[in-house]
C-alpha cells in the first residue's frame, strides 16, 4: 500500500456510528429479519448487545455467556424490569439469564436457541478454545442461525496508531481469506451454509481492504429434530447462572388480570360519564329523553368494526349506573385482552362491583 495514500486515510478514518454499534446494528436487523424467540450471545461482556435485544419484541428467551464474571455482574442490573415494565407488562413473556462459563465447554442450558450470536469473541480464544469452539455452537448447541464477527486484518493498516492488534487480549486476527476458509470448513463440517458481509466500509479507493469488521452468517441446513434436542444430548451442567429475570408479562395470569381490571374500569368510567352527562343535558322530560340515545355513537370510532346491540347499553337505574359487561366487552382492547366473554367474566368476578346478575359493572351515583 503506498504509504502516503495510507497516512491519509488514517487520519479521516472514524466510524459514523461508532462500529461497535454498527455491529449490534446488524445483528438486530438480523433479528427483525428471522424473528428469531430464543436468542443467545456468546462473549456478551457488558451486556450491551443483550440490552438492545431485549426491546426486539420476537425475543421471548435471551441469555449471555461470558468467562469473565466481573463484566457481566457490573452491569447485569440494567437487564431487570423497569418500573413501567410492570405498570404496562408487554403481551409477549420475556426471561432474560446470564451464565458464567466458556463456550469451550457444553452446557444444556444453552440448547434451543433460535440465533447464536458472537460478535468479536473468536479473536480472544486461545487456540485449544478456539478448535473446541465449532462443536460446542455449531455440533453441540445447533441454533438454526450463528452470526460471527470479527476483526478483518487487512484493514489495519487503515487504523491509525495501530501497533499488532486491535486489543490487547486478541489472540491472532484473521484477514479475510484466514476467515472465510475457517468459516467454510466449519459450515460444511456441521451442515451449514455461510454468507459473508460486515461493517465499516472502506475508504473509497481502498475497496481491496474490505469491511473493518467481517461477519459470517451461518444457516442451518436441517430442520430441527423437534424436542428430542435437549434428550438426546445428555450433558452435565458447567456453568454458573449469575442473572435470572423474568419481565412481567399478559402470559401471566396475574398481570393479566390487573390489566383487564384497570381497562374494564376505565372503559366503564367513560361510559358513565358520557351517560351521565347526556342524562343531565335531557333531564327528566320524557319526550327529550326518548330521543336520547346514549347510543354507542359517542364510542363509534372506539368500537371499530365491533357491532353494538340494543340491550348491551348502558341505563341507570335509581342510584345505579349499569355499564353492560357485554359493551365494555365490545371495546377493543378489552376484547383482545381477554379473548373469549367467559374470560372477562372470570377475570372481574369478586374483583369489581357487578349487578347481582353478574352481567354488568355498577356504579353508585348518589353522591354524583
Ligand atoms: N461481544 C461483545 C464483547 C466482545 S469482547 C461486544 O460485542 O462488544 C470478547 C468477550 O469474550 C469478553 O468479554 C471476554 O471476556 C469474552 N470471552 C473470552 N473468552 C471467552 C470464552 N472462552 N468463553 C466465553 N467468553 C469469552
């Protein structure tokens, strides 16, 4: 490379965005892609990657492996449920789990996963670890999809004030044809396909030197032998879970029931107040009121395609205000949350006041 071309580009060379999240910008698109429910990222360090994953709504089991404890448990507290994660639980279950150990050694709790993700560890493997490596996610854990990434050595020259690697705790870095034949034999060895990309272009003119970071994407090439996988791999356990936390989640009966409680409510508060209001502007005239018609107009954008019948409208009867549980029932959200009437039915019973009948929400006016 001519020298003065090289000091050029190694002064202007800077990642926008930083290429650490141009990795983890990838492997999110990937995710978005495949929709993947069992994800798991192997050297995940300070988590980051596994923080970003967290908010893929497809994800429903994450976890992280990393041999270095420290890491890990100094930042794992930003994987546990925030506050509004329990004031609005999210419709999918989500349990996030972080393990200590090597991904030089087998271990059941990492089998069923949908994505395998190695973003930059393979460069810290020592070399028994490394020819360890593919039988333990390729053999061992078989997930339908395995991204690596790692560093591409013939971009370095482009990096400027670089001495041998890129951090000190790389092992070797591989160029790209050291990377791809690795990655080739390793696919055809365990019945996968591989595709080669990465990220951080090159400078314009430079286009030789390839991506700064080079990624290879493995595909399975069987199907997965159902739930035979974990059975038929019989394993002890080596790693140390340091991290469980399971998000609050609609799944659960308990959030659901909370959830359906406070949409019933409000749904049957405005009901109420628009009956009530409507109630004062016709008063007691009997000719006015026939023409009053709580009707369910006022909710027609609301209720969407959702028909409401004549007897499912609200009255008031004395001091009461009887709000149907069938209309409330009619409301979309409440519809989906429930799925099925005798749902709803089940989940406010002794839980809100109901008529005697147990067909409607009551609400005492007396004081109103
Ligand atoms: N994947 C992260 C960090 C990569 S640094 C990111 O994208 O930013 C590599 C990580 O691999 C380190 O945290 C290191 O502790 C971990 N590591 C090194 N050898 C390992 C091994 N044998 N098993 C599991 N993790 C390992």
């Amino acid at each position: 490379m001519d020298k003065n071309f090289q000091e050029e580009f190694t002064q202007i060379i800077k990642f926008k965005p930083p290429l650490y999240k141009q990795r983890h910008q990838f492997v999110k698109d990937l995710v978005e892609k495949y929709k993947p429910k069992k994800v798991a990222d192997l050297g995940c360090a300070d988590c980051s990657l596994l923080r970003m994953l967290k908010f893929c709504s497809c994800i429903e089991v994450l976890a992280g492996l990393d041999i270095c404890a420290n890491v890990m448990q100094e930042n794992m507290h930003t994987l546990s449920p925030l506050p509004v994660d329990y004031l609005q639980p999210s419709e999918r279950s989500l349990t996030v789990t972080l393990h200590h150990g090597s991904v030089a050694h087998k271990d059941p709790c990492m089998l069923g996963f949908d994505l395998v993700t190695c973003i930059e560890l393979i460069e810290h493997l020592e070399e028994p670890e490394l020819k360890k490596f593919p039988e333990v996610v390729f053999g061992f854990m078989a997930p339908s999809i395995v991204v690596i990434s790692t560093p591409n050595s013939e971009f370095n020259p482009l990096l400027p004030g670089l001495m041998l690697y890129r951090h000190p705790d790389h092992k070797f870095e591989w160029n790209q044809a050291q990377f791809q034949s690795w990655a080739l034999e390793t696919a055809r060895c365990y019945d996968y396909s591989v595709e080669f990309t990465g990220v951080g272009h090159p400078p314009e003119g430079m286009e030789k030197a390839g991506f700064c970071t080079q990624i290879g994407v493995f595909i399975r090439k069987y199907p997965r032998t159902g739930e035979s996988v974990q059975s038929e791999k019989p394993t002890e356990a080596v790693y140390k879970t340091v991290f469980k936390a399971v998000y609050p989640s609609l799944k659960d009966e308990k959030y659901l029931q909370n959830a359906v409680i406070s949409e019933v409510i409000f749904t049957a508060q405005i009901m109420k107040h628009r009956l009530m209001s409507k109630h004062q502007e016709y008063g007691d005239d009997p000719e006015r009121k026939s023409k009053f018609q709580p009707s369910m107009d006022c909710f027609s954008d609301y209720l969407g395609k959702l028909v409401v019948e004549k007897n499912m409208e609200p009255f008031v009867s004395g001091n009461e205000v009887h709000i149907p549980l069938t209309t409330i029932f009619s409301f979309p959200k409440v519809n989906r949350l429930c799925g099925t009437f005798e749902k709803l039915c089940k989940l406010v019973a002794g839980k809100i006041t109901l008529s005697s009948d147990g067909s409607a929400v009551i609400f005492n006016i007396e004081h109103e």
